[in-house]
C-alpha cells in the first residue's frame, strides 16, 4: 500500500465515517504521524477495540507514523461519550500494567521496533499532564475554548437530560474530558509533529476540539479522521456475548472462544467484518462471499473470517487448537484429537454444559455404564431411561456410539483419565469430571 491509498483502502473496507477537508491531501504530500488513545483500565484490550487499531495497522502499512496514546490521565476522568457513569480511579501502579498489557498485544498489529522510519509510538498522556496545575491549564487551555463551544457537541448534549434535575447531566470532571483530549493532541501536534487524530466516530466532537485548540494556540493546521462504530446487522451491540466482553487476552477469553465467536455471525455480519478485522485484499473478498454465496451452509465466509481473525491476534498454533477443539462438540473428534488439546482449550469447550464428578479413586475398580450414569452421577434419572436410550442407539461416550449395557468404564476410558463426555440424543451433552 501506499502513502496515498489509505483513505482508498479504508473506504471500500468500510472503515470511514468523517473526514476532516484537506485530510487526504496531507497524507499524499508526506509521512504523517497519527494517533489513536486507547482505555488503559483493563491490562487488556477487547474486540470493541479492533476496528481503530485496524485503522492504525493499515495506516502503517500505508507508510505512515502511528501513535498509540494510552489514555493514563484521561482514564481517570471517564469520556462522557455514549456512558452515563464515571469510570472508578486508577492508580499509577494499575496504569502501568494494564499499558504494558496493550502493548504487548498492539504489537501484534502494529511494528514498534522495525528500526523504520513508520515504527509506532506508544505514548501515555499521564506523563504530561501528572504535573500540569488545575491553575496553569485553566489559565493556558481553558481559555482559549468557550463554554458554547463544549456545550455544543454531541457527547455533552446527550448527557443533559431535565436541567432541573441534578441527578441528570455530567460533573464537571467528565465536563473537561473534551479538553484534556484536546490538549492531547496539541501536545502530540508540538512535540511529535502528530497532525492527525482518528478514533470511533463517537469521538469526533473531541477530536476536532482538538483541531481547533492547535488552530488557536500552535496557529497550525490538524486533522481528523473516524471510523463508523462497529454494529450487528440487526442493530444489536457488535462484541457482546452471554459471558460479558471477548477480550484479545487468551487468558480472559481463549482462543476457542474466540474462535467461535466469529464462526457464529451472520452472514450479513461475516460479510461486513471480513472486510474491517483481516487483511484480505478486495479479489480474495469478493471471492470468498461469493462462493459462500454458492453454498451458505457450509460457512466458508464464517470459517475465512474466523480462520483470519483468530490467527492474527493470536496465532496459527492457536487457530489449530481452536479448530480440534471445535471438533469436539460440531465435528467427528477422536479420544486421541480430544487428548492432544490442552485441559484449558478442552474445558472452555464445555462452558455451560452440565458437569458431573465422581471420585477418581472410584474409576480404579470398573463401574457398569448403568451405575455410573444413573446412581453415581444422576445423568440419567433411571437405568429404565438409559436402557431404553441406548436399544435406540442414542448413547454416546467420547463421541462413539455405545449399546453393550454390559460395558464396564474405567480410568483409561476418561480423557486425561478425568474428563468422559456423554452424549444423549443428537442435542444433549454432558460431562463427567473424575476428581
């Protein structure tokens, strides 16, 4: 890609919402540096994330300078935009942690230390403005920005409910959010020769404070550039699950679950994230919805989507694991391949099935498939059930088929010689857990 294909890029990906005039003009004429802050109260970042640093990653293969502005002062005021509450204080040993967190996962997008000219820049705008007064910014800042102006803008706006009522509105501290970002970028504009801000297009009010606080202090010239905000095709929020955020750390959600969370969009989703979260070109898109097109039920627009996803912020290792892992409960995985995967990956398989345990010292003497399933862990609430279940061949053990109601389990038949999955009918799956 080059220097002036960027905007060209982000628009057929669906990636631009507002555009400052002159923008791409900028971007033709030289290597520009841009920035994007990131929420440092978490050590790790989620996919509600992904579309901006998407944004940064194709900025720099563009062959421009991107900056990653870790937001340790501005975390501690709460952006006002599309929130109703304050976020809690962070101290600056959290601060730390959680920056070295976001790094270490930026870097999977983004070169820091390539020796080239475009290395990213990671920058925490606590650094500057730990020791700046309450006195010396209203007095050097403040000033230069009237009420009207802040008033004005949409994040505020929207926060101002009944006047009258003072539980309604903003405090004063997330009042100056718009500010203090603001002098963010004249900061950056100053020492870092940083000329263009970008974020999610809820951010634009604060961006072009921004502009306008480097218009009027610095007589310079900045731009802006958003994203639209990602949503689900019916209009529900994009990242959500059951279990709360899909965070980039495998730690907080494992690449299993990530990978299927992927797998699992719609195919008017599919077909507008594979364009905003891979790096596939414009042909290899077109080719891929196409074909799916030729035969939806096999997902091959889920499976490329997931596939490209799950590698790039994790890794191939990864991406494999999470394919054996699928194979437990969608595929025809064998006792070997369900052993092969390690106990975390195996167990966020069975997230949410219901969960059996038995003593382990139990499976030294055999136990009959009977007794096991009925009076040892209530799986099925009589032998007259099971039996019935298992004459219509609707019995499973680790994925095979089972009808000898004389067969006797025992340690070797359980995975890692703790876990047995049972299956009842094509639908019902349990586990049982020797411990």
């Amino acid at each position: 890609m080059t220097k002036s294909s960027f905007i060209e890029e982000i628009k057929w990906r669906g990636m631009l919402q507002d555009i400052m005039p002159g923008t791409d003009e900028q971007l033709n004429i030289e290597m520009t540096s841009a920035y994007i802050g990131f929420d440092p109260t978490s050590d790790s970042l989620h996919i509600g994330s992904l579309a901006p640093i998407m944004l940064l990653k194709h900025f720099q293969l563009a062959g421009h300078k991107p900056f990653v502005l870790v937001g340790g002062a501005t975390g501690m005021i709460g952006d006002p935009s599309g929130k109703s509450e304050e976020r809690n204080l962070l101290d600056e040993e959290s601060l730390h942690k959680n920056q070295e967190g976001i790094k270490k996962q930026l870097s999977k997008f983004l070169n820091f230390d390539s020796g080239a000219a475009n290395d990213a820049v990671m920058v925490n705008n606590y650094d500057w403005m730990k020791d700046f007064s309450f006195l010396a910014f209203i007095r050097d800042i403040g000033k230069h920005i009237t009420v009207n102006y802040m008033m004005a803008k949409d994040s505020v706006k929207k926060r101002f409910g009944d006047t009258n009522n003072e539980a309604e509105g903003m405090s004063f501290t997330e009042f100056t959010y718009q500010l203090v970002q603001g002098y963010d970028f004249l900061h950056l504009y100053q020492n870092n020769n940083c000329k263009l801000q970008m974020g999610g297009s809820d951010q634009w009010g604060n961006i072009t404070t921004g502009t306008e606080l480097i218009r009027r202090i610095a007589n310079g010239k900045a731009f802006a550039l958003t994203t639209p905000l990602i949503k689900k095709a019916d209009g529900t929020k994009f990242g959500k699950t059951e279990q709360g955020n899909v965070w980039l750390d495998s730690d907080k959600t494992s690449p299993y679950a990530f990978y299927q969370f992927w797998l699992n969009t719609s195919d008017a989703d599919a077909e507008a994230y594979i364009k905003v979260f891979t790096l596939l070109d414009k042909q290899s898109i077109g080719n891929v919805i196409e074909q799916h097109k030729q035969n939806a039920s096999q997902r091959l627009l889920q499976k490329t989507l997931a596939r490209e996803i799950t590698t790039m912020v994790h890794s191939a290792d990864d991406y494999e694991i999470a394919l054996k892992a699928s194979e437990i409960l969608f595929g025809k995985a064998t006792f070997e391949t369900m052993s092969s995967i390690d106990e975390k990956t195996f167990l966020s398989v069975f997230d949410g099935v219901p969960t059996f345990r038995i003593s382990a010292d139990a499976l030294k003497a055999r136990i009959n498939i009977l007794d096991l399933l009925t009076t040892e862990t209530n799986v099925f609430a009589s032998k007259g059930e099971l039996r019935r279940l298992m004459k219509e061949n609707g019995l499973s053990i680790n994925k095979q088929k089972e009808q000898n109601q004389e067969r006797f389990v025992s340690e070797g038949d359980f995975i890692r010689r703790k876990y047995l999955m049972i299956g009842k009918g094509k639908t019902n799956l349990y586990l049982i857990v020797a411990d």
